[in-house]
C-alpha cells in the first residue's frame, strides 16, 4: 500500500528542484515545511495534522530566512539612490554655478538638471552623485580622500 508520507517527501523533492531552478531560498523553506509534514507522516496521524505541521514549519522557516537575510543585508536603498541599480552614482560632475538652487551641467554627452543634496549651501566645483530622480541629478560634496 501506498504510504502517505511518500507524497510529501516528492512535494519536498519537487520543491527542491524548483529552489535549484530559481534560485532563492523562500522556496527551500517550504520544501522544509514538506519534509517536517513528511516526518509526521511516518506516525500516520490525521491529514489535517499533517497539513498544519507542514504549513507551520514552512511558514516559521520562510519568517526567519527573511530575517536573518534583512539582518545580514541591511534595510534596502531606495532604488534612486542605490550605486548598484544607477551606475551614475558616485560619478563626479564639474559645476560651475547655480541659478535659484537649480544648475545645468554636461554629463554623459547631454546636459541635465542638477540639484544640490543640500539646498541651504551648494558648492561649486567637482560633485558627486547622489542620486538620480528623474532626469534631475542630486549632487554632493565628495568624499574626503585620507592618505
């Protein structure tokens, strides 16, 4: 006769599969989640315990990847102002002067609207890019270099 608990160990292989095809461990977890509820079936409970066993365990391991992967990476930036979604940013920009907070400067062949970071004291001189919103670029004050 069939046993119940071979159902769920080929959902836990199937999910596998599927993790190694795409990549992310959210997928993984609740292949755990069938392989815990495959364990229970081998004490041939009721389904219904079974079903819950496996949609706890998926669900705690899913909770506590995600945060361990918030931990370990921190918060997201927001995408303007992420160097590995923009590739502008971090780049130097000549300014030469402002007009009512605003500037226009020559970057990449084609002139765009520029802003400072801080509006209360812009600088002139070479900028970096902080962010981009737009076709506005958000200029900063370089980092210092130590030696």
């Amino acid at each position: 006769m069939f046993a119940m608990h071979y159902l769920w160990w080929i959902g836990a292989v199937v999910l596998t599969v599927i993790e190694l095809l795409t990549g992310t461990f959210y997928v993984l977890m609740a292949a755990l989640g069938f392989a815990a509820g495959g364990i229970v079936a081998l004490f041939e409970p009721s389904f219904q315990l079974q079903a819950m066993v496996t949609v706890i365990v998926g669900l705690l391991a899913t909770g506590l990847w995600h945060r361990h992967r918030i931990r370990k990476e921190g918060p997201r930036r927001a995408s303007q102002r992420n160097p590995d979604v923009i590739l502008d940013i971090g780049m130097e920009i000549e300014v030469d002067h402002w007009t009512d907070g605003r500037a226009r400067v020559n970057y990449r062949g084609s002139q765009w609207d520029a802003v400072p970071e801080h509006p209360d004291a812009p600088a002139l001189g070479k900028l970096v890019i902080k962010e981009v919103t737009g076709s506005t670029l958000i200029l900063g004050e370089p980092a210092v270099k130590r030696a």
